[in-house]
C-alpha cells in the first residue's frame, strides 16, 4: 500500500493524476503491529560470552551482529555499503541507504565512534585499506550491479540469521537473536541511558515515533522494582540505603 501511495504522488506530481481522486486521503494505511524485539542484558552478555570455534561461521556471524549493535544498530546494507572514505581517526559516519533517496531533506550522516571492540573488528573482517570508493568489507565488491548488490546483502543477512539461530539454540536460550533484533537491542540500551532524543540521532531516524516503535521498554527486573517500590510507604532509609552512604 506504500508503493501505491508513493505512486499516487508521482502522479499527482507530474500532473498525470487529479488530486481529487487520491486515496489515501480517506484511507489511512494501517501501522504494522509492533513486536518487541529487544534483547535483555543476560541474554546479551550470554551471547558475546559463549565458547565458538575461532575462525568458525558462527563467530562471524556474532561478531557481525554485535559490530551492528555496537554501531548505532547499524543496517547490515549499511555495514556491506560501508566505504574507506567513511572512516576518520576516531569515528566513521555513513548516510542510510534506506532513507538516502526518499529523505526530502539532506540526508544528516550517522557518526559512530570506533571503540575498542569497533577497531578490533576492522582489524579482524575489513579488506586491507584501498582507495576512498573501496568497499570496507568483503561483502561488495567493485563494478557490483545494484540487482546484485541487494543479492548478495540478502544473503549475508541470511547467512547471520542462520549462524545466530544455532547460537542461541546451543546457549539454551528461548529467544531470536536476528539482524533486527541487533538494531532493537542498540535502540532499546541507548533509549533507557541517553533518552528517545539520542536514540532518534543515533539511528538516523527523521521522526520519534519510529524510535519509539523499536523500543522494547524497561527490562522485567527494572518494572518489578517500580512495582515494589510503589508499596513501600516508609519514609525512613533502609539498611541497604544506610551503608551505600557509609
């Protein structure tokens, strides 16, 4: 229904179409249903900590999935995009390829800072520095089409997919643990620390209420202490509260 809408602009653009007879006036399409997808902590920590075969597809693919996570919940096209030009001293930036051709206004570049872990995985999966327009990694190459290009990106999504599923299922946990899941996750962490304001920045996103859509809210340890704490009507510190000060 978007494509058609989108359609329906050109249209009525170019004169083609009269604006009396668009639909979407009356017709509003449906948000899609919201399904949290977010990572907790544990699940987090028990992932980057599990024992993988060095140099295994499976340590590829979660250190694939944490470089996204890590980098703003960085899009995996964006990561198979990613050029040498894009890379400065202490940060690199990057234009979503999402939104670079559908934003009405300049496109404003996502800057990630390169930490530790960051430098560490360039060290480790990026190409040997060429020219500017040389791709990081080995996922593009030049001269790609771009029917090619989305070909190949697939596959690689599916190819994390695949190899993150197995990883779960072997840490015993009862979650997915998918590409967008990454990007949830990064969304869900900054949000509760820095704020909607900051999330929105980090992600790119031109609107709140798409931030607002990729947070998964507080984590259940954090609700059951609200949920506490509302009961709790003394007014006098605790034991706990007393030796913190001390």
């Amino acid at each position: 229904m978007r494509n058609l809408r989108a359609i329906f602009n050109l249209a009525i653009k170019d004169g083609d179409v009269s604006p009396g007879i668009y639909p979407f006036k009356i017709y509003k399409i449906p948000n899609g249903k919201n399904v949290k997808k977010a990572l907790e902590n544990k699940d987090l920590k028990t992932l980057i900590a599990a024992n993988i075969e060095p140099g295994s597809p499976r340590e590829k693919a979660r250190d694939f999935w944490f470089f996204s996570y890590q980098c703003n919940g960085m899009n995996f096209r964006d990561i198979s995009e990613l050029k040498f030009k894009n890379i400065h001293d202490t940060y690199f930036s990057f234009l979503r390829h999402k939104t670079i051709n559908t934003t009405k206004e300049d496109p404003i570049p996502i800057v990630v800072p390169i930490t530790l872990f960051v430098k560490e995985f360039f060290g480790k999966y990026a190409n040997k520095k060429g020219k500017p327009n040389d791709y990081v990694f080995p996922i593009f190459y030049p001269g790609i089409t771009a029917k090619e290009r989305h070909r190949v990106n697939q596959n690689f999504i599916r190819f994390v997919n695949q190899h993150m599923k197995g990883l779960v299922e072997t840490s015993g946990l009862k979650i997915k643990a998918r590409t967008m899941e990454a990007r949830h996750s990064f969304t869900t962490r900054a949000t509760r620390k820095m704020g909607l304001e900051f999330a929105q920045e980090a992600l790119g996103h031109t609107s709140m209420a798409t931030t607002q859509n990729y947070w998964a809210g507080f984590e259940s340890a954090t609700k059951k202490e609200m949920a506490d704490m509302l009961m709790n009507f003394d007014t006098r510190k605790t034991k706990k509260q007393l030796k913190a000060k001390v």
